[in-house]
C-alpha cells in the first residue's frame, strides 16, 4: 500500500545495507495486515503474517529465528491479543519479544495484555508507526515526515 506522506520511504528510516529484521504482524483483517507489511518492507523489514494469535504462535515455533518485535492486533477471532500475550509469556524464546499492540479500541493501561512495550490506536498514525517500530530495533526515524493514519 503506497501512502501520500509515507514516512518509510525516506533514507533516513530505511534499514538499507544492514541485515533485514524480522517482524511478525498480527491482525485479522487481510487490507490492514498487508499495509502494515508493504510499510515495513519498504523500511527495510522483513515480515511474516498471521491471522490471528494462535497461527501466530505456530509460526513462531516454525520460524529458525525469533523476530524482533511483534505488532499485534488485540481484537481478533479464534485467539485474541490477551491470549496470545498470556501464552506468549510462558515461552522462554518468545517472552523477550517485544510486541507492539495495536486496535481500535482505545485500551485503557490497566486493560492492556501483560508483556505489551507499546500501544498504538487505529486508525494508526504513520509517524507514531514508524518510530516505534525503530523504537524496537534502536534506529532512529526521520521527522521530516508530516504524519498521516493508516486506515
């Protein structure tokens, strides 16, 4: 998905010439997930997808290395950001991941799953997005970039 203010595609939040991170994106919803994937691919990511937490944590044991982080949607069918967290949490592999949560729900801190480094609301705001996923790997973002939500 291209975005008219995309903060990824400036070379200063690009990871170009460096290993590509690995980052597993969680939601249900097919437009919102793949989004989220082509930004990160153009930041210089690579993603993998899942559906929903429980594909999620089958792909995690699948996988030969642990992400680096894990953007998750709270609200989804079959399993759901908190069950996937609670689960999460007694793996000693995948504990230390850090996970950014995401929904539309606004979720108050008390409300938020256990092990959760960072919150964002959807509609998700590109520069918000793009700093914290840097935020995850110790990069750094341009702020040039005015700020646009993703839908």
């Amino acid at each position: 998905m291209s975005s008219p203010c995309d903060p990824c595609d400036a070379e200063e939040t690009s990871l170009r010439g460096e290993t590509r991170p690995l980052v597993l994106v969680v939601d249900d919803d097919d437009a919102i997930r793949e989004a989220l994937s082509d930004l990160l691919d153009a930041a210089g990511f690579d993603t993998v997808t899942a559906r929903d937490g429980l594909d999620a944590l089958k792909l995690l044991t699948a996988l030969p290395t642990a992400p680096a982080f894990i953007l998750l949607d709270l609200m989804m069918p079959v399993m759901d950001g908190w069950a996937f967290c609670d689960t999460r949490r007694k793996s000693r592999t995948f504990s230390e991941v850090p996970v950014i949560a995401i929904s539309a729900t606004e979720i108050s801190e008390s409300n938020r799953p256990a092990g959760v480094d960072a919150f964002l609301a959807k509609p998700i705001d590109l520069d918000k997005f793009a700093r914290l996923t840097f935020r995850m790997i110790g990069r750094t973002v341009d702020r040039r970039r005015p700020s646009t939500p993703l839908h």
